[in-house]
C-alpha cells in the first residue's frame, strides 16, 4: 500500500515592495534539491501575503537565482488587504542544488505585504 508523506521546507526571511515589476524580497535565499526527497510527487509554494491598504492586486513567485529563470507554477496572487494564505500550481524544480529567491511586486503600486513562505513537499513510499 502506497501512502502519501507531507513535508514542508520554510522560506526564511519577509518583506515588501510597492514597484509594479518583479522585486527581490530581501533575506529570502535558500538552496533546495528536489533529490532530497525520494519518491518525490511534487512540490507546491504556500505564503502568506496581503496588499496593504490596496485596491489593486499583489504577486509572489519563487526564482531559480541559479539558472535566472522564474520558477514555473510557483505564482501566487492576492487582493485581500488582511494576511491570506495562498498556494501555488505545481513548481517546476530543475534538478540540483540550486539557489532560489521571493520576488514580489504590486500592480497598483500598492504595498505588496509578504510574511512567509514554505515548499510544501509530497513524497510517497
């Protein structure tokens, strides 16, 4: 009998930006290496984040810093000015041990709040 495990990995760090265009989120590196994980299902983002006093919407997404790219699946979006906590598609992790980062912006230039993150990880043995 196949039984599905849940783990999760924690984004360090929080922030915030007002710019409309992708941002860094200062203090959000880490390295992570889907080989960690055997019998790997697959991998989604969840976060916390609000658009302060906002009226527009607010974005997240995960970056490969180590390949520059956007991780695929990874974005999440909010209009809700209280805290929300929202999940991502399926993330697309390339193989390794690679660096990755929250970007954020606001498309309103609204204040673009982001408290936390973490992978949420589903193994099967």
């Amino acid at each position: 009998i196949l039984s599905h495990n849940i783990s999760y990995v924690n984004i360090p760090g929080s922030g915030e930006t007002n710019l409309t265009s992708w941002t860094d989120i200062a203090g959000t590196d880490f390295y992570f290496d889907k080989s960690d994980y055997q019998g790997l299902l697959n991998i989604t983002m969840e976060a916390s984040i609000k658009l302060f006093n906002g009226s527009g919407i607010g974005y997240v997404r995960m970056i490969d810093v180590t390949h520059g790219i956007a991780v695929v699946g990874s974005e999440i979006n909010t209009s809700s000015q209280s805290d929300s906590l929202d999940t991502s598609g399926l993330l697309t992790i390339w193989s390794g041990r690679n660096l990755y980062r929250i970007q954020g912006k606001s498309n309103s230039s609204d204040r673009l709040i982001y408290n936390w993150g973490k992978l949420k990880i589903t193994t099967q043995n």
